[in-house]
C-alpha cells in the first residue's frame, strides 16, 4: 500500500505563508502526476495544484499566482508552497498521487476520482 504522509501545516494570520510537505513511500513516485487538494467544513473537496512526472503545473484559479507546487524526487516528496494566504484558504489539505505521469486535460487532473492515493491531510487555518 503507497502512503502519502503531508505535513507544515498550522494556524498563520491572513498575508503570510506556510509551505506544505508530502512524503511518499512508493518507490515509482518519480513516475506519477501528484495533486493537492482541500476540503472546507460543510463543502466538497477541491482541486488546488497538480505537477507531472516532468515538473509541469496545473492550478486552481482560485490560488493561482500565490500557491507553487514543486517536487523532490530523490526525496519522494511533494511540496505546496503558499503565499498571501486568505481566510477562505481555511481547509484540510490533501496530498494524492494519480495513475497518471502527464496528462494536459484539466478536466482529468483536477477530479479527485484520477487520484488513487491519498494522505490522511493537514489542517491549514488562516485568521484576519
């Protein structure tokens, strides 16, 4: 069984930055497109940013220009770079690994049933 352990998150004051971390213990992880997601209390899980086997990015509008994801593959690990936080970011996020290495259809890499692994998520919380 492949496990997705994320962590970094935390409670941080609206305009600042927190970087969220996800290990990997699958040893083909280089291979694979990864996804974060999160999840709002009362609303349904969304799609945040993806990267490729080749390092290209996929994002949310919503996050655009303030969120980076990057990926370490000699350390199996998927990291989510967050800038200029909102109080709407407010959210369990999810860290979660495709069937897929590349795919350019957004309609695929932003739907969470293309995701066939998934972390227990980390709480990110942002006050005003």
């Amino acid at each position: 069984q492949v496990q997705l352990v994320e962590s970094g998150g935390g409670l941080v004051q609206a305009g600042g930055s927190l970087r969220l971390s996800c290990a990997a213990s699958d040893r083909t992880f280089s291979r694979y497109l990864m996804g974060w997601f999160r999840q709002a209390p009362e609303q349904e899980r969304e799609f945040v940013a993806a990267i490729s086997r080749a390092g290209l990015t996929y994002y949310a509008d919503s996050v655009k220009g303030r969120f980076t994801i990057s990926r370490d593959n000699a350390k199996s690990t998927v990291y989510l770079q967050m800038n200029s936080l909102k109080p709407e970011d407010t959210a369990v996020y999810y860290c979660a690994r495709s069937a897929y290495s590349e795919t350019s259809n957004y309609s695929f890499l932003a739907s969470e049933k293309e995701y066939i692994y998934w972390g227990q998520g980390t709480q990110v919380t942002v006050y005003s």
